[in-house]
C-alpha cells in the first residue's frame, strides 16, 4: 500500500476559521519521551508556561497507556485510550511534538500514537510543529517529519526551535528553559506557529 500527501485546504468553515481568529488557540503538546526525567517533557512544559497570552497548551499524557496498534482494532473496536488521542488531536487547533531519537529513530511510543491517527480525519490538514530538546537526533526529525507529511499534517517548518538539553537532569533543564532567551524563543516559536495556524 502507498501512502499520498492530500494538499490541505483551509480547514474547517468560514465561521470555525473566524472563530480561530477572535479566540484562543488551543495547542495539544505531545512529549515522545515516557521518562519521568524528561528533557523532551521538560521543553513542552516549559512551551505550555511561556505560551503567548493568545494560545491555551494542552499536555498529552496517555502516550504510555495507548495499546500497541492494531489495524484490527479500529472503527468500533478501538481502545479508549486510542478515541481520547483522536478526539484530543481533532479538538485542537494544532499539536506540538518534542521526541527524542532511538537508535536512529522514532521512539516506538511516539510512533505508536501516530499510527492510531493513520486513518482518522484527524490529522488530515492539521497544524504541526516539531521542537527539539537535543541538537542531535537528525535522524528521528527527519523521520518524524516524513511520517507526519504522509499524515497530511500541515506542518509548519519555517520557524526551528531547539534548545540544547541533552543530558541535562531535571534541575538544570529547568534552568537553562528559565533563561530569558530561550523563554523568548519558545514565545516566538509558538507565537509563530499560533500565526500559521490562524491564517489557515
Ligand atoms: C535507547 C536509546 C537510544 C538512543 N539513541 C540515540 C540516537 O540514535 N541518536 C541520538 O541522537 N540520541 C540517542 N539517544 C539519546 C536520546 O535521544 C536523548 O538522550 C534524548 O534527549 C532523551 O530524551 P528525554 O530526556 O526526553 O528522554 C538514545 C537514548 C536511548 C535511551
């Protein structure tokens, strides 16, 4: 089977689109990393608490209970906790992933939750941005894009941002994201996106 890229249009009708416009953006943030430690969870954290007054962050924190993918359990047979990832991507405005890279890779938990999404609507033209909390796995970016396009995600690529916290222990990420610079980096980032996806 061979996976297409739908060119998105404007998603939604004319008054969903205004409404997007006058009120919050609602943002659903998902960490690919299921660590207690985090960087990735960190950095989406950090994202949600310097968010721009006009966008509202919802964490994503069932990537470790989603059952594995099962093609056999979708339409009435899929799994609650596969139907609340559905609904939470279709309800918001635009996602946010940060993921660490396995092996040259997507961590199987991350690529789990995207392949609940493969042949839903949700997906289909919705604003997406990928962060990074290490300066090193090109590999799973370059993956995780690739998989998201095939999705027919719109995802938005024009602004990067990555802040170096490989390695870091939970105390110094926290410092290092309280920077004033990096605080403003992940204000324009999501500012940037909130931007993309209103004038879709
Ligand atoms: C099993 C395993 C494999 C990894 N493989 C890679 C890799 O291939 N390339 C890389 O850049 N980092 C690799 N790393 C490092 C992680 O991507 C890195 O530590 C990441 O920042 C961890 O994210 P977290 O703090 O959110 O869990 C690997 C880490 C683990 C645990």
């Amino acid at each position: 089977m061979s996976w297409t890229r739908i060119t998105a249009r404007p998603r939604g009708s004319i008054r969903e689109r205004l409404t997007r416009l006058i009120l919050l953006i609602e943002i659903l943030a998902i960490s690919g990393s299921l660590r207690a430690a985090s960087t990735n969870s960190a950095l989406v954290e950090a994202l949600a608490a310097n968010a721009p007054a006009d966008c509202r962050f919802v964490i994503y924190g069932g990537l470790g209970r989603l059952p594995i993918f099962n093609p056999d359990d979708e339409g009435e047979r899929t799994p609650r906790e596969a139907s609340d990832l559905i609904d939470a991507v279709t309800h918001a405005d635009g996602i946010i992933v940060s993921c660490p890279e396995y092996a040259h890779g997507v961590p199987g938990g991350m690529k789990n939750a995207l392949d609940w999404l493969v042949s839903r609507d949700a997906a289909v033209g919705k604003p997406a941005m990928l962060v990074h909390g290490s300066p090193r796995s090109l590999y799973a970016r370059a993956a995780l894009a690739e998989i998201m396009r095939t999705m027919s995600f719109a995802l938005y690529e024009e602004t990067t941002l990555e802040i170096a916290l490989l390695g870091k222990k939970p105390v110094e990420a926290e410092e290092i994201l309280a920077e004033a610079a990096n605080s403003l980096a992940m204000r324009n980032a999501v500012r940037a996106f909130a931007g993309f996806i209103r004038g879709r």
